[in-house]
C-alpha cells in the first residue's frame, strides 16, 4: 500500500496544493466557456481567467528562478533525450491528427499564425503540467497526471460547449483523444523532471498543425 503518512503531517499544506489546483482549473474552464459569447458576456470572462491568473502569481517570485526550475540540467543527456522524445511525440501526433481531417501528413509552408499557434501551447504548458501538476505531484503521481490532463481536456472543450461556440461534430472523441494526448505529457513531464520536453511536444504539434493557417481558427480565443 502506498505511503500517505506525508500527507497527515502537513495537511494543510497539501489542502493548499489541491484548493489552488482545482480552483485555478476551474477559472480556465469558466473562462473557456464564456470566452466565445459577445461582449459584454465575454468582458466577465476576465474575471475567472484573472483568478487562476492569481492563483500562478502567488508562486511566481521571480521569472528568472522559475524558468532556471523548468528546464534544470536542460543539456544533461537524460533531459536530452526526453527532449527529443517530446520532439518526437509531437511530430506523431501532429501528423497523425493531420491525416485523420484529411490534411498532408506534412505541411508544404508554415505561415504566421503558426508561431501564434506555438505561443498559445508553450503557455498552456507552463500552466498546466508547470504549475498544476507541479502542485500535485508531492501528494501523488498518479493524481497530479490524471487530474492535470482532466483539467486541461475540460478547457479544451468547454471551448467548443457554449451555445455561443462553434460546435466539433464529435465532442466525445474531440475530449476523449485529448485526454489521452495529456496523459501522456503528464507523464513526460514526470519522467523527464524538466518542462522543457512537454513544452517541445506541444509547441511541435501546434506548429505542424496550424502551419498553412493564415488566421486564427474560430477556437482560438
């Protein structure tokens, strides 16, 4: 049986982890939903996005010391090599995803929106495996992964929920996938000890995916 006795001693430590956690994901997911209606609906959407916002800041002592956190021993040989398998990974997925909506497999130019594209996955990394699954992880492993990949798939597709969004023919595939696609980013994350790996995945597949965008899709907020 695993071990809990960690969490009876600093309790209200650990209480504090899970309250930020899943009240930082709650205000993604509140801003998802409401991010897609016309103003002035989508001004209230500032504030649950402001509060996970704060939520992050509250930890965030000095940019610097955060990033040197994130990619510690960047260039050892371990880091590297998970380096390239997030690379990797990335670049499977991409082209996976884009043979299945009937797109070349590769992408013949990559334009602007494409760095944009990039930007918003490098953000969403830092938030998501960075901090909320950087939270939970000294409670349990399995928890931080699962619950973080919950949370970020809930933002994902409350994204396309509201009345106001553009609805995904089949949502359940659409949540399901990417549950499964931040599951295993969980996992990097873990394994590799450093940001740097899920951050490449991610900025990867949104590269390739979005390459031949020359503005953005109608989910991007």
């Amino acid at each position: 049986m695993k071990n809990y006795e960690h969490l009876r001693t600093e309790p209200k430590r650990y209480q504090k982890a899970v309250f930020e956690a899943v009240f930082c994901s709650l205000g993604l997911v509140i801003f998802g939903y409401l991010v897609s209606y016309p103003f002035p609906v989508k001004l209230l959407s500032l504030a649950p996005l402001l509060m996970s916002a704060y939520i992050i800041s509250r930890h965030i002592y000095s940019p610097m010391a955060t990033l040197a956190v994130f990619f510690r021993d960047l260039f050892s040989r371990k880091k590297l090599i998970y380096t390239f398998i997030g690379l990797e990974t990335g670049m499977a997925a991409a082209m996976y995803h884009r043979g299945s909506i009937g797109l070349p497999v590769l992408p013949a130019t990559i334009e602007s929106f494409a760095l944009v594209g990039m930007t918003i996955g490098i953000v969403e990394e830092c938030v998501f495996r960075g901090f909320i699954q950087g939270r939970l992880m000294k409670l349990d492993l399995g928890l931080a992964v699962a619950f973080t990949a919950l949370a970020h798939a809930l933002y994902k597709a409350s994204l396309f929920l509201a009345p106001a969004a553009q609805h995904l023919e089949n949502m359940t595939s659409f949540f399901l996938w990417s549950f499964a696609g931040y599951i295993v980013l969980g996992v990097l994350r873990y394994y590799s000890k450093s940001m740097a790996a899920v951050i490449i995945a991610h900025a990867t597949f949104d590269l390739m995916l979005y390459a031949e965008n020359l503005q953005a899709p109608f989910w991007v907020w």
